[in-house]
C-alpha cells in the first residue's frame, strides 16, 4: 500500500511515516519545514523528526508545501496513493490571530489542494483528515460544569459527541480555517464519493513532541520542568482536556484504513475520553512526583476562548472501528520524561 502523509516532519506525522513504514507500507512523507517560523523556535526542533525519518526504511522524504497546487498534482499523479493523512497545518492559535490569511491558506486552501489531488489521481483512495476540538469553539463553556479541588468536570455529560454544535460561536482563526478543512473532506464525499474520516482530535502527546506553550502543552510542560524554567498557567489551572498517546492515535487511522465499511465524511471524535483526563494542576502534581524537580508556577488571566472542559465522547469510535485508547497517563508521562531527558541538548 502506498501511504502520503502530510506533515511528515511533524510530531503526528512522523510517528504515522514510522509506523506504516514498519509494516512494510511505501511512504511517502511531504513536509516544507516552516514550522520554526511559525512558532519562532531554531530550525533543529522542526528537522529532528525529519532527520530521524531519513534512517527508516521504506520511508520517502519529499520537500513539499501543500499549498504548491503543481507540486502537489504531480506527487500525486506519480504515487497514485492509496492512503493520504493529512497531518500538516498550521496549529497555533496565536500565529492565526497575528497572520490570518497565511494561517487560512495552509489549514483551508491546502486541504482543498490534497482532496482535489487524490480525486484526481486515485478516486478510490482513503482521506484522513487531522482535525481539531476546537471546531466547537467556545459554545463547551455553555455546558454546565462542577468544580472540584483541582479539576472541572462536565456536570451532565461524559464528554462532546460528533453532533455537538460548531455555529454562532468563537473558534479563533485557528478553529476557523480547521473547520473549514473538516467541512471540505465531508463536502468531497457528498459531492464526489471521497472516502474520508475526520478525526477530531484532543490533546495528542508522546516523544519526539516538541511542544511550546501555545501548542503541545503537556510536552512543553514536561520540557520547562526538567529545563527548571518556569510555565505560566492561563486561568486557575483546573481546566481539563483528555490526552491521548500518540501510538494510539496512529493506530485508530490503522483501523479505519483497514476497515471494509465505506466511510464517506465520517467524523470521529477522538481522545483519551473520560478514563484519560487532565488538569493543568494534576500534570504539575505527575510531573514533580516523576521527576522529583518542581516545576515552577506562574498564573495569569484567561486566554479568550479556552475552554474550560474539553473531554471527547468516544463512544463513536470504539463501536465503529473496535479502538480504545491503551496508554494510561502516567505510563506516558513517564515515556516523554525519559525522552526529553535523553535529548536535553534540544531545549537548552
């Protein structure tokens, strides 16, 4: 099977290149390492994954912007790939305030360019489509919620379904241009029989995550710990996300890929769910316990538009493709510790 994956120098996709690779899949992984300039940070954090992708065998590395509509037609047109997963985009909220329409032509108009390329070269390849919770916006702080010592809780769910409401609320540009990918993967299926799935993702952790405070909060946390530098905490540090393990992640698109149903636009929602929840205050607690090195606190008022719960009902997923998340937090926790430690010459 021939697999593109977008964003290949990524945390996401370069774990998705490594581990169709292993399983003796072709992989072709595109990536225009602008990923620096975007969070402002050395090139080295953007080419680790990239370099480490190079010594992987039947992984092909291609320089590539998905918004290069030539580039990306004759890839696709030689590869004619059975797989694409789409991983690349613009993922901080603070770029997309100061650069919207930059922000807008990587995550909007570059998912255009790929569903059209794969309709064009191979109508009956899969889409997978990385999507974001903050499609729905500010309309979760319209739930009810319980708070407790250290977390918030929903009052009257378990967690947001597929069906939870994505109008006439705040997304941020970010949660803007993400939408808009997500309703185009689904528009191609309607319109032209595109075989996609749009996974909408929570916070997805693990090693090689070279997290920043404005993306990959809980690697950057781990980070600033061992680096014994200080994070600050936005609001009173009891808002709660599910995490979920990157390899468990990557093995719910093995799932759907290797499912016989013919899904057209199916969304998923996907996550820790309810069993794998976290609050900013419980991960500064796992990480002084594991690392024996107390991170240094800060607070500061609420960002516009954090939500206070974010936890996916991942109902959907576990009757449809028979996945469920198997890393428990403290296990992961434990794994990304022992790799920053491993590869501290990266953050100094």
């Amino acid at each position: 099977m021939k697999i593109l994956i977008t964003g290949g120098a990524g945390f996401i996709g370069s774990h998705c290149a490594q581990y169709f690779a292993k399983r003796q899949h072709r992989v072709i992984a595109i990536d225009n390492l602008m990923r620096s300039r975007i969070f402002g940070v050395p090139a080295k954090t953007t080419e680790y994954n990239w370099e480490y992708l190079k010594d992987i065998k039947n992984v092909v590395l291609r320089k590539m912007d998905v918004r290069d509509l030539n580039a990306i037609r004759k890839i696709f047109q030689a590869e004619k790939p059975d797989v694409v997963i789409h991983t690349a985009g613009q993922p901080g909220v603070r770029f997309s305030l100061e650069n919207p329409l930059e922000d807008f032509s990587i995550n909007a108009a570059g998912t255009l360019i790929l569903i059209k390329a794969l309709q064009e070269s191979n109508p009956k390849g899969k889409f997978i489509y990385c999507s974001t919770n903050k499609v729905y916006g500010d309309r979760v702080n319209t739930l009810p919620i319980t708070s407790f010592k250290k977390r918030y809780q929903f009052k009257n769910i378990e967690g947001i379904a597929e069906d939870f409401g994505v109008d006439l609320t705040g997304h941020t540009p970010y949660g803007v241009s993400k939408l808009t990918g997500d309703l185009y993967v689904q528009d191609f299926a309607h319109a032209y029989g595109l075989t996609s799935g749009i996974f909408r993702m929570s916070c997805i952790y693990g090693t090689r995550q070279f997290g920043f405070e404005d993306q990959g909060w809980l690697a950057w946390f781990v980070i600033q710990c061992l680096e014994k530098k200080p994070v600050t905490i936005y609001g009173d540090g009891k808002q709660v996300r599910d995490v979920l393990w990157v390899e468990d992640l990557v093995a719910a698109f093995e799932a759907f890929i290797n499912s016989p149903k013919p899904f057209k636009g199916e969304v998923f929602n996907i996550g820790g769910g309810k069993a794998h929840t976290l609050s900013l205050l419980e991960l500064v607690d796992h990480l002084n316990a594991i690392t024996g090195s107390p991170l240094k606190v800060k607070f500061d008022a609420w960002r516009k538009f954090d939500q206070k719960v974010y936890v996916s009902d991942i109902t959907k997923i576990r009757r449809i493709l028979k996945w469920q998340p198997q890393t428990g937090i403290r296990d992961g926790l434990q794994q990304v510790v022992a790799w920053v430690r491993a590869n501290a010459q990266m953050f100094q």
